[in-house]
C-alpha cells in the first residue's frame, strides 16, 4: 500500500488544480453572461455572489496550503530543496494575490470588453496557483511513475 502514497497524493494535487482551472472558466462564464445582462439594481447581489465566492476560494486554498504542508516531508527526499522552495512560495504569493483580485471584482466589476484591473490581478494569483499545483501534483506522479518503473 505505501507505494500508491505518491499516486494518491499527486491525484488529489492535480484534481484541486483541475478544478482551479475548471472553475476560472465557469467564473468568466458567469461574468460575461453578468456584465451584459444584468439590472443596475441587482449589482449588490452580484457583489454578495463575488465575496461568497472569495470567501469559498480562500477555504479551499487554505486547506490546499495545510495539505501542502502535510506532503512536504514526503517529497523532500526525493527532489531539491530550491525547487521545492520556489513552488512553496509561488504557492504563497498566489494566494493572497488571488484573494485581494476577488475582492476587489466584486466592487469594480469588469465592462463589456475591457478587462479591469481587479480581474487582472485574480487572474494573476488564481494562475500562479494553479501552476503551483499542477508542478506539486507531478513531482508526486513524477515520484510514483518512477519508483514503480524501477520495481522497487
């Protein structure tokens, strides 16, 4: 059982990265389909929508983060420390630039065919997420691929 540890944990990975990405694209759905179609009067509505939704990320990320943490001492044996640091803070930094660019959405919203700032800087924290967990989730199948193919 211990050598499906690696596969299990690099799956979870990549499913929450999976889903980061899924999620980016319903959200700029919903945007789009918000910015040309909705009533001055329910623009407060549309803000309470936003901030439920920063507050559901920022979870999620945390416990990304926790288990994040959980998995460093087993993949720190098998790659450098400086390519684990730089993920870790990439990992560090996109979160709260995510967080403050969802905040900040739900009180500039975008205009049909411009992007604002606020979106510019969630897109740039949800992306540098998401590419921390795409690279954390391959070092794990990276792992198991190779300790499998070596029939250790």
């Amino acid at each position: 059982m211990q050598k499906y540890k690696f596969l299990l944990i690099g799956l979870g990975f990549f499913w929450i990265a999976a889903w980061s990405i899924f999620g980016s694209i319903l959200a700029v759905l919903i945007q789009q389909i918000t910015i040309s179609q909705i009533p001055t009067s329910e623009f407060m509505q549309n803000q309470r929508t936003l901030l439920k939704s920063a507050h559901a990320h920022m979870n999620v990320m945390g416990y990304s983060a926790i288990l994040l943490g959980l998995s460093l001492n087993i993949i720190l044996p098998y790659f450098s420390k400086k390519l684990l640091k730089i993920i870790i803070i990439t990992f560090l930094t996109s979160i709260p630039i995510f967080g403050t660019g969802l905040i900040l959405e739900a009180f500039n919203p975008d205009q049909i065919g411009k992007i604002s700032y606020a979106t510019a800087i969630s897109a740039t924290g949800g992306g540098l997420y998401i590419l921390a967990m795409f690279i954390w989730s391959s070092l794990f199948l990276f792992r198991y691929l190779k300790k499998n193919g070596s029939h250790e």
